[in-house]
C-alpha cells in the first residue's frame, strides 16, 4: 500500500494543497508538525495527528518536530474568546514533555536524531531575534487584512455577539505562516502536517513562501477525531481529554478508555489509533459484529494504542490488571501488585475507616455521595491477600492496604 492510498484508507486525508494524493508517492519529502505548549501534556485529539506523522515516518518522510516556545505564548486562537497566558516556565516545561511525548509516538531512537531522520525545533529560537518593523515589512506586507478577517475564528470573535479579539492573537497566523518560511529556508522543509482545524493558519505559510521565495510548498490535514455518539470532539477545551502523560491520566484508565470503546467508533479508532493493517482491521470488525459480548476488537484496540504511548510491558499489565480485576482470584503476582499501586486510587485504610470514609478520600466524592453509594449497594468488595480491593461501577477500582 502506498503512502497516499494507507492515508485514504486510515480516514487521514481532509483539506490539502496537493493536485492529486498520489504526489505524495513520487518523493520523500521533510514535514514539520508543530505543538504548541498550551498544556503539560498531549490527549488523544493530538495523538490522532501524531498517528499520521508515524505514517509519513513509515514511509521514508523525514520528521521535524515544531514546539512553539513562542506561539505558546501568545496561545492558538480559539472560536469563543481570548486564552489565558501562559507563565513563561509554564510554557518551557511544556514544551519539554511535549517534545518526548512526540517522540515516544514517532518511536524516536537517539539513533534518528543523530541520523539527520528527526529533528526538533522551537519557534523562539528565530522568534527572539525578530524585530517588529522587520517582521510587518517580510510578512505583514504580504497578507490582505482581507484575506485575514474572511478566517472562521476571527468571523466568530468579530461578529455580533462575538467576544472580540486582541491583537497578539490576530497575529498568530502570520507567526505560523513564518515558522514555516523559516523551515523552508533554513530546513528544507516543503511539507507541513496538521489538524484539520489548523489548515487556515498552516496555509498562511504556503502563500508566504511563494510570495517571498516564489515557490511551492504544502499542506495535508486530517479530520478531527469526533466521538459518534456524543458527537463531540476530543480534547481539552471540551472537557473530556484523555490525556498521553500517566500523570494525568492512569496507564490503567488510558488501557479502559480504548477497550470501552463504543461500536460505533470502533473502525475509526482502529483505523487512527493503531499500525495494525487492512486485512486485521476488517477481520476484527467482522469479528465484533459477529460476537459483540467477546469485546476482541476493543481488547485489541486497547493493547495496540497503550503500547505506542507507554510501552509494549505497560500494555500487557493494562491488559492483565483488566482480566485480575474482572476475576474472582484471591492472589496477586508481586510486579501486578506494584502496577496496580502506581495506576489505581491507593488508600492505606486504619481500623476506623469506613467503606464511605475510603470512596471520600480516594474519588474525592462528598460524605453524601460516598453514604449514597454505600447505601445503594453500589460498592463491591473483595479480599485479596492482604488487600481489599473497591469495585465502583464498571471499571472504577480503589485498592485498600489493611492496617491491623
């Protein structure tokens, strides 16, 4: 399968500059993505764009990674108002764990890096040397205000009811339109790869290239990732991000939100999330419709996403913390023990505490709802060894260390 006919397949194919995909065929070519440090972490909308960089990465394109040291802080524009600044070593510690969440997706070896195969930047390198009157002459001269105020978020601040919007995030799309000059000047980068929302702003780059340098560039967007049943979006504006980084969201609840994946989002997540090829997709789907209480495809699902984000043996404990908790065994093997303490609220309980006084302390649920829960039966327990382990609902589990 060529590249252009596995990004057609995968659903990776909206908005491009390109005549026809299959030019994507005729050469390898530098693309940069570009990751703004907004957040301390990457969530699943950013790891379907990571996903399509690794297809690129697969098929021969050389990676440059763009972290927006000084995009981040001005911050991307959004639909409905103004974004909060940033502190400035918000931003730098950001941008350091973006950076090794990318190439923990793009599987990233040393070795690549000192290859010349990946590179990563930061927009403040060249940002911090740029003088005002310099910037307006090269770049502002050359966009139509036009041009600038026909885009969809600055049509939604500026209208009638709009909350209006400052000029440093105006600007934005004439810093990105830069970033990517700079790239193509000093990289050799002709190819840049983003979220279908972010095509208006990457497009700036193209017009500025051809208008400075008198030649080509490009864009290839993907769709945003949509859930089918609610029929929102990921990511964190939403308020529903699963987030990449263990910190802020368990190995374990990042394993249950794949496998608990809804059969309507199944093929697509398959498609995005995984490596796994045509002819494996098409047979666990067949599979799913087949036996549907067997949850083989979302199993696999889980399995193949856990393992690009953190690693082939977390995927496995993930995968057999899952089937432990959903048994009736009374022992536990030492190294899932140690796993399940780092990735499950842990409560080391005293002989006064209750079942309620647990559910307070470790979900963070007032005395009324823990008593509620209690009440209603809605807690299971079950000994093991010298744990009690807290079943809540489907898949809300809470260890409880004893102490006699």
């Amino acid at each position: 399968m060529t590249l252009s006919e596995e990004l057609t397949w995968r659903g990776f194919h909206a908005e491009n500059t390109f005549e026809s995909p299959s030019e994507l065929d005729k050469q390898a070519r530098n693309f940069y993505f570009g990751a703004d440090p907004s957040a301390d972490s990457l969530q699943v909308g950013n790891l379907a764009a990571l996903m399509m960089c690794r297809c690129f990465v697969k098929h021969g394109y050389h990676a440059t990674l763009l972290v927006g040291g000084a995009t981040g802080q001005i911050g991307d524009p959004k639909d409905t108002g103004e974004r909060d600044l940033k502190p400035l070593d918000e931003v730098v510690r950001n941008k350091h764990i973006i950076s090794g969440q990318f190439r923990q997706v793009l599987g990233i070896t040393d070795e690549a890096v000192q290859g010349g195969e990946f590179a990563m930047v930061d927009n403040f390198d060249w940002f911090k040397d740029v003088r005002f009157l310099d910037f307006l002459r090269n770049v502002g001269k050359n966009f139509s205000m036009t041009q600038l105020l026909d885009r969809e978020f600055v049509k939604s601040r500026t209208g009638e009811g709009g909350s209006g919007i400052s000029y440093a995030e105006f600007s934005y799309t004439l810093m990105q339109g830069y970033d990517y000059w700079h790239l193509f000047k000093n990289h050799n980068i002709d190819l840049q790869l983003c979220g279908a929302d972010q095509y208006g702003n990457c497009v700036s780059g193209v017009h500025l290239i051809n208008r400075l340098e008198g030649k080509k560039a490009h864009v290839w967007s993907l769709p945003l990732v949509i859930d089918k049943v609610s029929g929102r979006k990921f990511g964190k504006s939403e308020g529903n991000a699963i987030w990449l980084s263990k910190e802020k969201t368990s190995i374990f609840d990042f394993y249950q939100f794949w496998r608990g994946a809804s059969d309507e989002n199944l093929e697509q997540f398959l498609k995005f999330y995984t490596e796994l090829s045509r002819t494996e997709v098409e047979n666990l789907l067949a599979e799913n419709a087949n036996n549907p209480s067997a949850r083989t495809a979302g199993r696999k699902l889980a399995f193949e996403v856990t393992k690009i984000v953190h690693g082939e043996v977390n995927a496995s404990l993930a995968e057999q913390a899952t089937e432990f908790l959903m048994s009736t065994e009374n022992t536990l093997q030492e190294d899932l023990r140690a796993w399940l303490k780092e990735n499950l609220p842990t409560v080391t309980a005293g002989g006064d505490m209750t079942t309620a006084d647990i559910l307070v302390v470790s979900l963070g649920l007032s005395n009324r709802e823990a008593r509620e829960l209690v009440k209603a039966n809605a807690v299971k327990e079950r000994k093991v060894d010298d744990l009690t382990i807290l079943k809540k609902g489907k898949n809300t589990f809470i260890l409880v260390e004893n102490v006699v």
